[in-house]
C-alpha cells in the first residue's frame, strides 16, 4: 500500500496578500483560483510536485462561530502554515524577506541538525523553509 500527500490547507484572511506571499515570494505556481458564496480560495503548489496548498478564507463552508474561532487563532499567529524545503536557504531568505515578509528567525544551523529560517506569512501563519 502506498501513501502520499495530495493536498493540505492553510488558513488565510486575505488571498491576495497570501498569493503575493506564496505565489510572488516563494514561487509556488497557482493551480486554481476559485470564488463562491463571497469567499475565495486559491490553490499552489511547488513546480514539479504533486502536493497542492489550498489557501483558504476561515468562514469559508464553516459557521460563523467556527471561522471567528479559526480567524483568531490565524491573526494571532497560533498556526504553523508548512515546512518548505529549498536548495539554497541564503537566497531564498532573501528573496523572502525582500518581499516585505515579516522575519522571525533568520536562516540558523539547529541543533536537530536542520539550517532554517522562519517567517510570517500575511495572514500571521508561521511558515518555515529549510535547507534541502
């Protein structure tokens, strides 16, 4: 039996500031750009892979109370979004943080063995990138 991933979400506020973020500063490609019912979710994903990112509004196919709950734990800054992995970390860091996104560690050898850095996505999610 064989298992991968074919799709996971992350929770946004805003899709056009979090495509300028995962589309225009990471460089994942859109697959999809889907609006309904006054809400908007738009799918990446990285070029050659077969994972797709939907990014997706919190009141979206939810009750009220349920995306108010989802919307503050998102703009507080409570969820992990992804863990990225690239083969050069300096220069994506900079192609990151030149897009204005907001730094949380700059690119650090850990003592796990792993060189990181992370960062906040538009929506206050924590996104992390790796060195492959």
């Amino acid at each position: 039996m064989t298992l991968s991933v074919s799709t996971m979400f992350i929770l946004v506020h805003d899709p056009d500031a979090a495509l300028r973020f995962y589309r225009d500063a990471l460089g994942l490609e859109v697959q999809n750009d889907v609006a309904s019912d006054g809400f908007r979710w738009v799918t990446v994903a990285a070029p050659g892979q077969d994972v797709a990112i939907v990014l997706s509004q919190p009141h979206g196919g939810r009750s009220q109370s349920e995306g108010d709950a989802l919307l503050a734990l998102v703009t507080k800054g409570s969820l992990q979004a992804a863990i990225f992995r690239c083969d050069d970390l300096d220069a994506t860091f900079e192609k990151v943080r030149a897009s204005g996104a907001e730094v949380l560690q700059e690119p650090t050898a850990q003592p796990w063995g792993v060189r990181d850095c992370a960062f906040r996505d538009p929506s206050g999610n924590l996104v992390r990138i790796a060195q492959a």
